[in-house]
C-alpha cells in the first residue's frame, strides 16, 4: 500500500523498541446517496473517518468490517485501497500505522459505541465529500490526539476526493 505521509511532533526514537505500535483500519465509504459518514468526537471538536485497531489474529480487513459495523452499524464493501499513514506520537511513546480504504456502505443499522467513545462523545454525521473534507479541515481539536487524527483523515479524504 502506498505510504501517503508521515505525521511526527518530534523525530523517531533511534531505538523503536520503545514504542508501542498500533496497525489500524479506516475508510472513505459512500452510501446510496453519496454520503460518507464520519465521526465527531464533540468533547475534544473533531471529525474522523470510522475505523480502528487490528487486533491480533484479524487481518486488515476483517477489522475494518468489524469496527465499522460497531461504530456506524453499517455492512460495507471495500472497493481499494486509498493508503496509509505513520503517525509517531511522542507524548505517548506510539506508533500508528493507518491503512485506509475505499468502498460502499451495503446496509445501515445502528452503532455500538464503547463507553469510552460515548464519554468522547461520538455522533455519526452523514455528509458528502466535499462537505466532510470541509469539516474536517474546519476542526479546532482540543486534545493532543485530535490534533493527529485531523491531519491524518484530511489527507486521506483529499485522496479520495
């Protein structure tokens, strides 16, 4: 998959065993009318696409169905790859590497947020491209970690766009 950029607040440790690594799945997906959703993230002010953590045993894309499914309810398609993304957080010592995705959204149903993404305040939001991609650009987060996810799914969105 093609390394589309790498988002670092400091330069890499030069011995990476240190870090905590995180692989992870997300994706750009398009319902019958065009929609995409994405999630805001209302107690820290940002939007990000739906997706999360591979955990072991799954591949890319069994995750993907799997964490979609629990936070939008939707089944999905996936139709390509857009790429992916190192992101290294210095402040927690991690790395993420982002696979994204392109694809359909096939049936809707209602999310599963966990009670850490409700206490964050996760919302769905339907919108078009262009209007996510608007969004998110427009995003003031207020926690370090936002900071990372703007720039990571704003590169993905304009990808895709």
């Amino acid at each position: 998959m093609e390394l589309l950029k790498e988002i670092k607040d400091k330069e890499w440790p030069k011995d990476e065993s240190t870090l905590k690594i995180r692989e992870a799945a997300r994706a750009v997906l398009f319902d019958e009318n065009g929609l995409i959703p994405i999630l805001f993230v209302s107690n820290y002010n940002y939007h990000k696409l739906p997706g999360g953590g591979i955990d072991k045993g799954e591949d890319r894309s069994q995750a993907l169905i799997r964490e979609v499914l629990e936070e939008v309810g939707s089944e999905i398609e996936v139709d390509g790859e857009v790429g992916k993304i190192i992101e290294f957080r210095s402040q927690f010592n991690f790395k993420q590497i982002s696979y994204c995705y392109i694809g359909k959204i096939i049936s809707k149903g209602k999310a599963s947020f966990t009670e850490e993404e409700l206490s964050n305040g996760f919302k769905i939001v339907w919108l078009p491209l262009n209007e996510a991609i608007s969004k998110v650009e427009n995003d003031k987060p207020t926690n370090y970690e936002g900071s990372f996810i703007q720039k990571r799914d704003i590169i993905f969105l304009k990808k895709v766009e």
